[in-house]
C-alpha cells in the first residue's frame, strides 16, 4: 500500500469517527462531550435524595454546596464525603447502549467558629459537570474511537454569620477549574497500516464569588414559625483556557503538541428556595434554579459570543423529609424509626442544544435514607430515576439514567469545636 493511499484511508477513517452515530459508545452520557459536561446539580446526598432542594435547608449535619447561609445552622465540627454510580440507557431509533461509571462526589468540612453570630467556616471540592463519554464503532477499515474525559470541577472555602438571629449571610470564594480531554483514534484493519491518534485537550481555570442568604421565620414572627426562604447567586466566571492539540504523525509514533492560550466563561447561576418545617420532624422544600449557557464556551482565542451547541437551563424542584432521630431530639425512637427518610421530584431543561433536538428536558424521581452510624455520624443514601428527553427524539437520544449515591458525615466527640447555647 503506498503513503498516499494510506493517507487517504485514515482521512476517510477520521471522518468515519465525527460523523459515527452518537450512541455507538461504551461509556457516559451522549450529552457529555458538549460544552463544560453536564451539570452536576449537587454533590450533597441529601439535597440529591430531596430532588437537588437545599437552598432553604437549614442544615445542621450536612454541609451544604448549594447556599453557603445555610452553614450558619452547623453546631459541630463535620466532615462530608461522597460517591456516585451512574447507569445510563440510552436509546435513538434502533440504536441502543447501556454503561454505569463510579466517580468521586465530593468531600468538604465545616465547623462553628462563634456561637454570638452563628457564625461558621467551611472548605471543600466538588465536580460541576461531567463531560464523560466514549464513541466506539467497527466497519471493514478498522476501530474507531472518540473518548472524552474530565469536567469541571471546584474548589471552596467561605464563612457565614448570622448578624441579626433572623438573617443569615454567608459568602463563598469559588476556583472553577477543568481538565476536558477529547481524542480520536483510529485501529485499521489491515496490518499494513499504522493506528493515528489526534487528541485536544482544554485546560481552564477562573475564580468567582458565590453570596447567599437566608430569612428565618422562627426569628421574624411567631406567624412565620417554620418558615425558612433562601436564596444563592454565583457570578459569571473568567476563564483562563489552554487548548492543547497532540498530533500523531501518519508515519511515526512521536507526537507534535501545540499549545494555545485563550479565553473562556462559566455562567453565573441563581437559586432560590423556601422551606417549611410542618412538625418538629418534618419539612418540605420547593427550589428554583436557573443558568444561562447560551454565552459561555470552554475556550476561544479571544472573546466569543458563546457556544451554538449550549442554551439557558432552569430546574424546578421539590423535596420532602422526616429528620433523622439522632440522639433522642425528637423523643425515644429505635431501629428504623431513627433513620431519615427523604422523597423528591424535579423538572427542567438541560443547558445542552444538539443541533436539530430542539433542546433537551430532565425528569426525576428521587428517594433516601438518612442512617445514624454512631454518636453524631450519619450515612446518607440517594436514588434518582430520570429521563433525558429530547424535543425531536429523531436528532438525539433519549436516556434513562439511575444515580446511586452515598455520603459519611462525621461528627464524633473528638471533633472540635462544638457550639454550646
């Protein structure tokens, strides 16, 4: 076979792998390659099993990702950290895949640091998005393959205080950063011809402030008794972005990298929420989440007006729960009846815009536990059912997906400090 006909079948090859179906694949979901990922709605446990509510939580054994404020009802040292599976089904027309992946959720810690003010400091990482998947075809020319791994992630640290009992304030310091890698690659059939590889990676990074409050009914009225209304805004975030492309060469094994430094941008989001505690043991939440995609893009060599393939995206969400009994708080229970038990639902529109879908909507379910594992500590379980559906279910696929999810909040005696009233 002479050099230039082994050129022109790995061109062919190559264009065999952008135009491939997008479900021929072994891994994450079909959505994951555009833009930053998929967003992840939040990496605490209890806020998954609740339908991703959190921002009027009032959460005194968990840290909460979602509204900074609500640290202010954390009364002992605690240290988060969190796992996820996730299953996937995805279908389109007479294609059909099924993969699961375990990821790393998450891990934080917070403590009280004066009681006067509720006051409370925290510091942790968790994953954003998830830009994870995996295109593998065959035909007579060979195998080939489109993976992308990686996400974004970050990385926080804030403080929170109550300056008047009723109003509580907290702000966060964020470092959004990524590491999203594409490559292509091609294994050809026929022993005389070499396998190639052309790979891009984007590397970004960029900080931003993360402010929240929240209004606490116990402290305003009598009236008002149970009444938690919180909110969260995130600004829009100036990235620092590299674009690394790996070329392997048709006829040898070194690589030629290229390096480009540029420009990206994270969008801000806003979330707003109100909870309701109806008994000593029992509340309900309704939250409200909204990120506008549609200007952001992962790397550009100058300023860009954003990316055609993302959108704007809301969520509507709704959760309830029985506390759990921890130390006897809400009088003697045993066994089961200590444990917490959390139900959620939630409604919205992902930030993804394939060409031709007519945008993408997201319907889940979700359930959990919380168990007590010890003095304080406390194992917290998730299970979200959903369905990813596109408007035009003939230009993208329709997945199903399961996400399994635990946490360990520890909180023992040898934790310090405790608030005491």
């Amino acid at each position: 076979m002479t050099q230039n006909s082994k050129k022109a079948l790995k061109v062919v090859a190559f264009a065999i792998i952008i135009c491939a179906p997008l479900l021929v694949r072994a891994q994450g979901s079909p959505y994951g390659p555009i833009g930053f990922g998929l967003p992840l709605h939040s990496s605490n446990i209890t806020s998954e099993a609740l339908g991703g509510t959190g921002v009027a939580m009032g959460a005194n054994r968990t840290i909460n990702d979602l509204n900074p404020a609500d640290w202010t009802w954390l009364d002992r040292a605690r240290f988060n950290v969190a796992l996820r599976f996730d299953y996937v089904n995805a279908q389109q027309g007479t294609l059909q895949d099924v993969q699961h992946n375990f990821h790393f959720d998450g891990v934080s810690f917070g403590s009280p640091i004066w009681s006067p003010l509720n006051a409370s400091l925290a510091l942790g990482y968790f994953p954003l998005t998830d830009a994870s998947n995996e295109i593998s075809t065959s035909n007579p020319l060979g195998t080939q393959t489109y993976l992308t791994r990686g996400g974004t992630n970050l990385v926080f640290a804030g403080l929170a205080a109550r300056l008047v009992p009723s109003i509580a304030l907290g702000v966060r310091a964020d470092v959004v950063t990524g590491d999203i890698r594409h490559l292509a690659q091609v294994v050809f059939t026929s022993t005389g011809v070499d396998s190639s590889e052309f790979e891009r990676d984007y590397f970004f990074y960029g900080v931003r402030p993360t402010f929240g409050i929240e209004f606490i009914g116990d402290s305003l009225a009598s009236g008002l008794r149970g009444l938690t209304i919180g909110a969260s805004y995130s600004l829009a975030t100036n990235l620092t972005s590299t674009r690394e492309t790996i070329i392997t060469p048709l006829s040898s094994n070194l690589d030629t990298t290229i390096d480009e430094v540029g420009v990206g941008r994270y969008p801000a989001s806003i979330a707003a929420g109100l909870s309701y505690r109806f008994s000593r043991r029992y509340r309900a939440e309704f939250d409200y989440f909204a990120q506008d995609f549609s200007s952001a893009f992962v790397y550009a060599p100058h300023s860009s007006s954003g990316d055609s393939l993302l959108r704007s995206s809301s969520r509507f969400a709704f959760g309830i729960e029985r506390l759990p009994n921890m130390n006897g708080e809400y009088g003697t229970s045993f066994g089961f009846d200590k444990w917490g038990l959390r139900l959620g639902f939630s409604y919205g529109t992902l930030p993804v815009n394939p060409a031709g879908s007519g945008g993408v909507q997201e319907l889940a379910l979700s359930a959990g536990l919380g168990i007590p594992i010890s003095y304080e500590s406390l194992l917290n379980l998730s299970a979200v059912v959903g369905q990813h559906l596109p408007q035009n279910a003939n230009s993208a696929p329709k997945e199903t997906f399961v996400r399994l999810g635990a946490d360990i909040s520890f909180s023992e005696r040898w934790f310090n400090p405790t608030r005491r009233d």
